[in-house]
C-alpha cells in the first residue's frame, strides 16, 4: 500500500487516480469499507471519467445498502419476537389472574 501512497502523489493525475483507486480497493478488502469509499470519491474527483472508479464506488454503495437492509430485517424480527414474548407474558398474567379469581391455584 506505501507504494501506491507514493504513486498518489504524482503530478500525473491519471497515475494519482489509479493509485488512490488501488488504494481503496486494498481498504475494502481489508474490511474498511467506509475509507474505502472516501478514496474511490476521491480517485473520481481526481479523474472523473474513470469509469472503473465509479463501478467500484457503486459496488461499495450496494454492498453498504445491502448489509443495512439486512440489518434492519434482523432488527425487525428482533422487534417482533420481543413483542410476541411480551404478549405471551401478558396472556400468562391474564390467566393467572382469571384463575385466581375463580379460585384455582394456578402453577404457569
């Protein structure tokens, strides 16, 4: 990566873009994702019709998008399971108070 550290500080701005570009694809192998997608935004600022840049950039987006719907859903499902718990442990309430007010010892 020092290499292309170096690279990306040449005078020759399609060099410097390639660099940066290689330098955030290093960044999201490594699982930096958001820093990866600085230096893409940054590779295409420095040569905007690097179109490889921009797909890169786009891939990153869908991948980002993609894990935040999923999380979502599994907070969702989380929701639901915590709701479907509580009304369970509000049923459970209600019938041992019917049952206590009908005189039965009620062991749930």
């Amino acid at each position: 990566m020092e290499e292309y550290k170096i690279l990306a500080q040449s005078q020759d701005r399609e060099i410097a873009a390639n660099s940066v570009g290689q330098i955030a694809a290093l960044q999201n192998k490594m699982g930096h994702h958001e820093e990866a997608e600085q230096s893409y935004r940054r590779s295409i600022a420095m040569d905007p019709s690097n179109a490889q840049m921009r797909m890169n950039l786009a891939v990153i987006l869908a991948d980002q998008q993609q894990q935040q719907q999923q999380e979502e859903r599994r907070g969702g499902r989380r929701r639901r399971l915590k709701r479907e718990a509580e009304s369970e442990a509000e049923a459970e309430i209600d019938l041992r108070g019917a049952a206590s007010r009908q005189g039965f010892i009620c062991s749930l």
